[in-house]
C-alpha cells in the first residue's frame, strides 16, 4: 500500500468514526492552491476543520501523529478554512469555528487508535 492509499484510508476511517460520534461532513478533501482540508464537519453550532494525521505503532513508537503538524501546516490549514468559509458563506456570528486533529494510530492489531483533540490550535495562536 502506498503512501496515499494509507493516507486515504486513515481519512475514511476518521470520516467515519467522526459521524459515529455525532458529527455531519460537510465536506471532504477541500483543496486550494496552498492548502487542503481532510474533513470538514459540523455538530451542533460548531464547524470543524479536521487535519487527520496517522502512523503506524512500529514507526512512532513514543509520539503522536499530531507532532508532526507544524506552524506552517497550521497557517496553510487557517488559509484554506478561510477561503472555506467564505466561499461556503458559514455566518461567522451562527457557529463556532475550530480547528481540530485526529490523531490515528495502527495499533500492533492493525486497527486505529484514536486520538480526537477538538481545538487542537486556533487562528488568534497564528496571526
């Protein structure tokens, strides 16, 4: 399997467990020139933009995927959120805005483990 096949399976894993626990997608691999966002999803007042990240166990045996997000994934992340937003027309007075990582990791059974961190990062920690 390679690299993007891992990768998209991992999203569609997430995709799921994410509905499973109450959120509706609204959108999957959104891309911009400078950007893209894995899953975008809302529950309740709150749209989420959600950077999945995945490893498996044998090769990141003391971390989490989410160490390997840095400041600029984040700015290219808030970049493209923003574009979303507007393009979308989300009312920024109707919902809550955050930016959210699902940290997954194949376990020695080769089934995911999930860490789900909900305002993993902000905007106002970026510009």
């Amino acid at each position: 399997m390679n690299r993007r096949e891992y990768g998209a399976g991992a999203e569609k894993f997430a995709a799921t467990w994410l509905e499973d626990n109450g959120y509706t997608i609204l959108d999957r691999n959104f891309y911009i020139r400078g950007g893209e966002l894995d899953i975008i999803v809302q529950k309740d007042d709150t749209v989420a933009f959600v950077e999945v990240r995945s490893w498996d166990r044998e090769f990141w045996e003391n971390g989490t995927p989410l160490e390997t997000i840095n400041e600029a994934k984040k700015r290219h992340i808030i970049k493209t959120a923003l574009f979303y937003i507007q393009k979308k027309g989300i009312c920024l007075q109707s919902y809550n805005i955050r930016f959210d990582v699902a940290a997954l990791i194949k376990n020695s059974s080769g089934e995911w483990d999930v860490d789900y961190i909900e305002g993993a990062f902000d905007i106002e920690q970026r510009y």
